[in-house]
C-alpha cells in the first residue's frame, strides 16, 4: 500500500513492485497530463517533482522521471504534476512565462519542461540566487523539445519571476504522513527498511530480493524488457545508507564513507569544493533528473563496464562497505569487480558506504568521457588519471578506464610505465604501448575494438599534454591543451 499526496490530495494505492510512478498517475489514477516519451528517462516528457521534508520540516522539491522512479517510494512523499499547479484562471509562474513567451508548440514535452521549471521557481524561493547559465542548462538539461528550439523556453525560465506568484497553497502544507512500514507482512513483495539493522533482517529473509535506490538503470528492465520483479528492497530510506560522514582509514587517509543512497545532487557540493573532475563528470552522467535519484553506491553495484563513477573511484583508491546477515566487511574497490556484472557481493550482502579519499598533497584528478552525446549518454571509454609530481618526477599514478574490459580496470601494465619517470613523450609513448597488454576491449554499439584501444591511447597522449602544460606553461601546449577542451 503507498500512502502519499498528489497535488495537494491524500492518496492511498496498491501496485506491484515494478509499477512506475509513471503507470501510476496514468493507468490507476487517471491522472494523464505527465507524459510517456522515452520510457528511458532520457527525454523529460514525463518529469515531476517529489516533495520530501527537509531538516526544518518543509518541503524540498526535487524533478523525477516519473517513468523510472519505483511508485513505492512516493510512500510519505508529496508527488506534484502538471495537472495540479493552476488554481481556476490562475497560472503557476512557470506556466504563465511557457505561455507569454510561446514555448510550447505541439505541447507534447511541456508537461515536463513546466515541471522542471516549476522546481527550479520553488528552489529560487527557498534559496534565491543568480539563475545563470549554468545553472539554467543544468535545469532544463534533461527536457528534449523538437519544436521551438529551446530559445522561448529559455525565455520563459529567465522571466518567469516577472509574473504573479500564483502558487498552490497546499505546496506549503505540512510534510504528508508516511505510511505505516513496521512489521511489513512476511509476504509483501515491496520492503522499504529505514535503518541498517531492518535492512539487514530484509536482507537475510530476502537474500534474492533486487535492491533499489534511485532506479535509474534497475528500472529500464521494466521500461525496456517488460521484466516482474518478484519483491524489491528499497534502501532509500535507510538511515545509515543516507549519511555522509569524515573518517580516517587505518593507513592515515583522510576522507569520508558515502552511504550507497546519497544522490548524486547531494554529492555534487562535496565534489564541487575537493574534485572539481568528479563534479563536472556528473553533468554529463546524466540530467538534472537522474542526479537527483541516482546514486553511487547503484553505479557501483550495477557493475556495468561502462558505469562513469567506478573509475574515477578506482583511480582515487575507494574502498567499500558491505553490510549482511553476517555483518559488515570492507574490501578495496580494486577487488570488488570479478568479471562482466560479477562482484564480490555474497548472497545477502549489499554495499553500505563508500570510502571517497580527501585529495592527498599535490594530487591532481582528470577525467575525460567519450561518448556519441555530449551529456545524459552512456560512455564508449572513458579514463580517470591521478598523480602527484615530484621534483619532476611522476608519483602515485593511477590510471582507470571504463569501456575497455568486460569490468572497470586500472591499466596495471600502463602505470608501471609511467611511475617514477619524468612525464616525457618516451614514458607515456612507452604506457600507450602497455596499454595493449592491460586491455583487449570488444566492439559494440558504441564503438569498435579499434577505436577504443585508439581512443584510450589518444586520452593517455591528452594526460602528457595537460601535464606538459601545466609543468611548462608554454604557448604551443597552452594551446593544445585549450584544444583537448
């Protein structure tokens, strides 16, 4: 049973494990102004906004894809859609500029881009601040139009303060009661524990069960594969999964344990102050939408070789936390991937934090995704470099790729070649070389067993010429590295 809100209005629902929020609003509740485009995620149409209470009680909205988003985690959640936000003749702001500006034209991706805009008024309310570029392009990012050319609806968000602040009064109600989650029934088929020790028992009862978090990618297997899934652990509601916490490792290194439910958008300030790399990485790992459901610990777990995340935390040296019925262990991440969608976990066992180091003294991180979009597409390759120079002299190189091998993999062959040598073009020509023995990559969709071993060498040769730029500063590396850019 999922007890939530809709647009102001108390909801109770039954639906099975795999049922969108999507199918939800459309097929049992009637409710058809959000639109299904994609079914991947990928095109906005069907973007609505979720209402969680924050830390003072009020309500934070964030935009969803509604057609990969569980319906059973609106559980205690106030869901907002396009249907809801005009009072009688009284247009929501962002309805209200889509209009005066002619931002919609055959109407069929408004309801989302109405929805994307509607959050980013309502996070303007409650935190004013400059709407620049960026931050409107990472708004609208994962809505796609195919008739106005996105200069009105540009528009329309830069104007929308301009027009009367008609906004439904129950968007400030209080926070919606959740449903009553103690002591689920032995054979209820969606579980959604709140702290490790209930995630545990869910965990030993269920040892098959899938796990969900943000549902990005578990989801398309319903979308795309017409798949049932039998009973679902939802972890997004589990305290300890949840925290982001300092923490000193045995060696000495500095850092913090990520819980494997922190999303991506509430990650990006962290990365932002510490790996300006891993922060940029994320805009093009997917929009707006799938930031703010996706997770680090789902990327991990989902073991794909071709996952953004896994390699720039094996070039940083993560490690992970599992937690089961037995209890908890930790191993480096370097050991947790075993072969194509093969990991370490044991039957029971998920992953409960993962360890992100503080950058050591005189780090650098790059990293660099190839893929046939620029944002919100999966990689061909995509490499994740870290070093230190000292006196001239290459330390502590960490070379990962993902795209190249059936798992994410460190190129082992190719920083031997560089350790301890001086960033010269005899080194890197000699780790472009290793690059042979550390990968045979296969040929794809996404790309051919030729172009990813060109590709890889190509991204080593851009590492020797950022260094050589930062280490020279003269003007023909200058402009090659402008270039790489």
């Amino acid at each position: 049973m999922i007890d939530f809100m809709l647009n102001g209005q108390p909801r109770r629902c039954e639906a099975t494990p795999e049922t969108s929020v999507l199918e939800l609003l459309r097929e049992t509740l009637g409710v058809t102004g959000t639109k299904e485009g994609c079914a991947s995620g990928d095109c906005g149409a069907c973007t609505v906004a979720i209402g969680e209470p924050g830390p003072d009680g009020e309500l934070r909205y964030h935009s969803a894809n509604a057609c990969i988003t569980p319906a059973h985690q609106l559980n205690g959640r106030h869901l907002v859609t396009v249907d809801g936000l005009a009072e009688g003749e009284a247009l929501h702001p962002a309805q209200a500029a889509m209009v005066a500006c002619h931002g919609s034209q055959c109407g069929f991706c408004t309801p989302g881009i109405v929805m994307s805009l509607f959050t980013l008024h309502e996070q303007q309310r409650q935190a004013p601040a400059p709407l620049t570029p960026q931050r409107l392009e990472a708004a609208l990012g994962g809505n796609l139009c195919r008739c106005t050319g996105y200069r009105p609806i540009r528009d329309a968000a830069m104007t929308m303060s301009a027009h009367p602040d008609h906004r439904p009064l129950w968007l400030d109600a209080a926070a919606p009661k959740q449903g009553e989650q103690a002591d689920p029934p032995a054979d209820a088929t969606f579980l959604q524990p709140t702290s490790l020790a209930e995630l545990n028992e869910c965990l030993k009862r269920h040892p098959r069960a899938r796990l969900v978090a943000g549902g990005t990618d578990l989801w398309l297997e319903t979308t795309q594969r017409l798949a049932r899934f039998e009973r679902i652990i939802d972890v997004t509601r589990v305290a300890e999964l949840n925290a982001v916490d300092e923490a000193t490792l045995k060696d000495g290194r500095h850092g913090w344990w990520v819980g494997a439910a922190v999303t991506y958008s509430r990650l990006e300030p962290l990365l932002e102050e510490h790996y300006d790399a891993f922060a940029h990485l994320l805009h093009r790992l997917g929009s707006q939408q799938v930031r703010n459901r996706g997770t680090l610990g789902g990327n991990i777990a989902n073991a794909s070789p071709i996952g953004d995340t896994p390699p720039v935390l094996l070039s940083l040296g993560s490690r992970l936390r599992l937690v089961g019925p037995e209890g908890e262990r930790e191993l480096p991440l370097d050991e947790f991937f075993l072969d194509y969608k093969r990991t370490a976990l044991r039957e029971g066992e998920a992953i409960r934090a993962i360890f992100l180091p503080r950058p050591a003294a005189g780090q650098t991180l790059k990293v660099w995704k190839l893929s046939k979009r620029r944002e919100d597409d999966i990689s061909a390759v995509l490499g994740a470099f870290t070093w230190r120079m000292e006196d001239g002299i290459l330390r502590d190189v960490r070379l990962a790729f993902g795209g190249m091998a059936a798992t994410p993999k460190r190129a082992a062959r190719a920083e031997a070649a560089l350790e301890g040598h001086a960033p010269d073009a005899s080194a890197f020509l000699a780790a472009r070389e290793a690059l042979a023995e550390d990968f045979q990559p296969m040929s794809d969709v996404r790309g051919s067993a030729d172009y990813r071993r060109l590709s890889a060498a190509n991204l080593l040769e851009r590492l020797r010429l950022v260094i050589a730029q930062a280490e020279t500063d003269s003007p023909r590396e200058v402009m090659l590295h402008a270039y790489a850019h």
